[in-house]
C-alpha cells in the first residue's frame, strides 16, 4: 500500500500515459484515500502540478464524484484551492464546470479559493471564479476579506478593480478593526514619492469609496501601472 501511494505521488505532475493510468487505477481501488502525511489526495497533486491531462480523464470520464471533489486535506483545502494556490486555471475550470458549489467550500482558516487566489495574487483563477459566481464578500474567521489579502500581497491592481466593482468591502474590517486601507497606510515602500501625508489618515476618516478610489490610485499608480501592464500583455496572449 505505501509503494503504490508513493507512486501516486510521483505519477501525480507527469502527463504521461502510463502515469495517468496508474492514477486512475489508484483511484479506482483507493478513492480519495490521503496519499501523503499532509492529508492529500490523489485530486489534490494534478490540481498542484496543472496535470490537466489527468483531471480530464479522472473527472470527463466520471470516475470521480461529488463529493470526492470536495475531499479536505488537514488544512481543509480542497484540490480547487491547491489550483488557485498555484494559478492552475484550466484544471480548476474543470473541476467548476463538474461541481459549482466548490467556490463556496472553506479550509480551516475560513479561506474560500477565491481568497486564496487572492492572496497568491493569481488573476486568471481569480477571475475564472469570480464567473462562478464567489462571494466576494465572505470573510476569513479572523474577519480579513479578498481586500484584505490582496493589500497584504501587495496586488494593488486587482485590489483597485475588485473595490471599484465592491466598494463595501473598503469598510469591512478584521476582528481587530483593521481594515484593508489601514493595511495599505502601512506600505509606504509601495507608493510615490511624497505619499506619506495622504497616507497618515488614510482608514482613519469615513471616506466615501469613490474617494477611497481616488487614494488608492493617487498612492499606487507605480505599483498598479506595473501590474495593469503585466496583466494587460497575458489578456493579449490569450
């Protein structure tokens, strides 16, 4: 038994025939058995490594199941918060297209995947799961939103587009009472030079979000233009 689940693992990245038919025969006679000592499943490795080959045959050809899909590991993620962990795009829009409610599922610290590709900063996840349908305003268990995250990440550019669209979340604090701006005011290496004067009440007056947008932009347009351009050249890609 443990050859074969350390096999798994190691067949797990590789898109080759013979380890994708190892992994479906694993699962056939294992299931969603942890693999390793963290609590993984055979789901949660290609969703890691972006083994889109697997997910296809495992899920396409339904050998997996619900519930499955939404085996936790010991931190409670899911394999679809390992792939927005890693920006895994494609295997996570396979998983969403078998299972929606997905999106709604927390680890243990309350993270949905949304928060988490949040918090790595991984865009295109981030927008795949804003299309189906993720509560952007769900808090962790220690109060901090998607906001909060992509502050503490330093995202400003998807900070600013997900406030422009949310603007309620600028006044949604952690159990603290800090809120995301109070975590911007706290990141001056980020800014223009002369910002710190805008900085000093930043959070501390009750803007209104549209000036809180106009802050933002004013305090991080280095930031924001590195990243809007970064953005701007995958969309091209595409």
């Amino acid at each position: 038994m443990a050859t074969s689940r350390t096999e798994a693992y190691n067949f797990a990245p590789n898109n080759t025939l013979e380890s994708i038919e190892f992994l479906c025969n694993f699962w056939r006679e294992q299931g969603a058995e942890p693999i390793d000592e963290r609590g993984n499943t055979v789901l949660h490795f290609p969703a890691i490594y972006g083994n889109v080959d697997a997910f296809t045959k495992l899920i396409r050809h339904g050998l997996v199941n619900s519930d499955q899909l939404k085996k936790q590991n010991d931190m409670g993620n899911t394999a679809l918060h390992e792939a927005a962990r890693f920006g895994q795009k494609d295997g996570a829009e396979i998983m969403l297209r078998n299972e929606r409610d997905l999106v709604s599922l927390r680890n243990n610290l309350g993270e949905t995947p949304l928060y988490i590709a949040a918090a790595y900063g991984k865009r295109e996840v981030f927008t795949l799961l804003e299309n189906f349908n993720s509560d952007y305003m769900m808090s962790r268990h220690d109060g901090c939103t998607v906001l909060h995250a992509l502050v503490l990440g330093r995202y400003y550019y998807l900070a600013l587009t997900t406030m422009e669209s949310y603007p309620d979340l600028a006044h949604k604090h952690k159990e603290n009472g800090v809120t995301a701006l109070h975590l911007l005011a706290k990141t001056p290496s980020s800014f223009r030079c002369g910002s710190s004067d805008v900085l000093r009440n930043l959070g501390t007056r009750p803007f209104l979000p549209l000036h809180i947008l106009e802050v933002m932009v004013y305090v991080c347009i280095p930031a924001i233009y590195v990243e809007s351009r970064s953005f701007q050249r995958y969309r091209e890609s595409e």
